[in-house]
C-alpha cells in the first residue's frame, strides 16, 4: 500500500510527534520529511518505506484514505505522553512500563483503560490509554506472519 502525505500528516498528529521526532525515528533528514508531507517531492520508495515502518512501529495503522491508532496489548512497552495528567511523582518522563492488563470494552469503544507495570514501582491502577504513548509494540501471530510473508515475496 502506498503511503501519502496526508496519512502522514495525519500518522504524526495521532502521535502527538513533531516532524523532527519522526524524521529522527525514521533517520529521514527534516527537509526531506516536509518536502515529502508538502507534495513537493513524491519521496523514494526507500525513504517513504522507512518513514511507514516508524509511524507503525508506534502503532498506526495505514487504511485505505487515512490512518488510525492499533488497540494497545498486553506485553506493549509504554510511557507516560509528555503532558499526562496521571503521572505518579514516581515515574519519570522517560521511564518504559509494561502492559499488563487491558480495560475489556465493547469492540465499538474507543476509549478504554489499561494497567501498566513500571519496574522500580509495579504495577499501577487502570488509566485512560490516551495518557500513555507506544514505545514497542509487542508483534502479535498474525504480524509476524505478515513480515515472514513480506520477506519471502522480495
């Protein structure tokens, strides 16, 4: 599937990332990043492959005509976005927690809560997941069979 700039656009938003966080995460210089966003450029399948790959590892998900963000798991690496209202005094800006527990909703919900384990505090009360951020996202079956497939086609 082809990525455009407005997906994205729309990928950072959703993240909560500036261009300069996902030409970082990407290793895609800034200029490249904007000129690509702005339709000047179309981008090199290299450079647009690599900026698909770090707006998915952070948990979006590219659909036809947009974009929007997979269901945190158990087993998901965390933090705390930058401006949470639910951090504990104990957990710094950069400290990584675990999933270990999500909020069970109905399919249709899009909001929910989940319960993350910090190592050097354990495991804290449920919490709405728009307060954290994906740091990795633990592959499930169905992703890792999609890689492998990926990899047998090149």
């Amino acid at each position: 599937m082809y990525v455009t700039s407005e997906q994205v656009r729309a990928g950072r938003a959703l993240l909560d990332w500036s261009r300069a966080r996902l030409a970082e995460e990407c290793g895609v210089h800034q200029n490249t990043l904007l000129n690509f966003e702005n339709g000047k450029h179309l981008g090199l399948e290299e450079t647009v492959a690599a900026i698909r790959v770090a707006l998915e590892a952070a948990g979006v998900i590219f659909v036809a005509g947009g974009v929007r963000l997979r269901r945190f798991m158990v087993g998901d690496r965390v933090r705390f976005r930058r401006l949470s209202r639910f951090k504990p005094p104990a957990v710094g800006q950069h400290d990584i927690g675990r999933v270990v527990e999500v909020e069970r909703l109905s399919a249709a919900a899009s909001t929910y809560r989940m319960r993350v384990q910090f190592d050097h505090i354990g495991a804290l009360p449920l919490i709405p997941k728009a307060e954290f951020e994906l740091v990795v996202a633990k592959r499930s079956r169905h992703d890792a069979i999609s890689h492998q497939a990926e990899l047998i086609l090149r």
